[in-house]
C-alpha cells in the first residue's frame, strides 16, 4: 500500500515524466545537499500517475491546508 502525502506544488524541487530520471536527480540533490540528514521523496501526483516530483520530506503539509495536492510516495531518498 502507497503512503499519501500532501505538499504545495511550488515546494518541488523538479518534475518529471521518467521515473529513473526523478530518482537520479534526486540523487544528485541528495549527495549536493549541504545537510545530509533532509530526507527527499519521490512522489506521484495522484490525480495523473503519470509526473513525477521531489520535494523535501519536511515540507509536506497537513492535509486541513488550502493549496496542497495529494501525492503517493514512490520512493524515499
């Protein structure tokens, strides 16, 4: 079962249409983030499944909030 999360789309750190290239640039972000301990998720608009986004695990917001979209976690960095 997909974990659902809520963030405000202009918090993204990019989106994209492939899959390996989000993980690969989450990546990259990860390893030139100066505070390692941030955790990035990939996650999945859940309206298309078909973008995918990063953001930074301590933006997410609580789901009460006006401007958030609903997201499914694909992968945690």
């Amino acid at each position: 079962m997909s974990e659902t999360i809520f963030f405000n789309p202009g918090d993204s750190l990019g989106n994209f249409h492939d899959y390996n290239e989000a993980i690969k640039k989450g990546q990259i972000f990860k390893h030139k983030d100066s505070a390692k301990d941030r955790e990035l998720v990939v996650v999945t608009d859940d309206k298309s499944g078909k973008e995918y986004a990063i953001f930074y695990a301590q933006d997410a917001h609580d789901s009460t909030k006006s401007g958030v979209t609903t997201y499914k976690v694909s992968k945690k960095i």
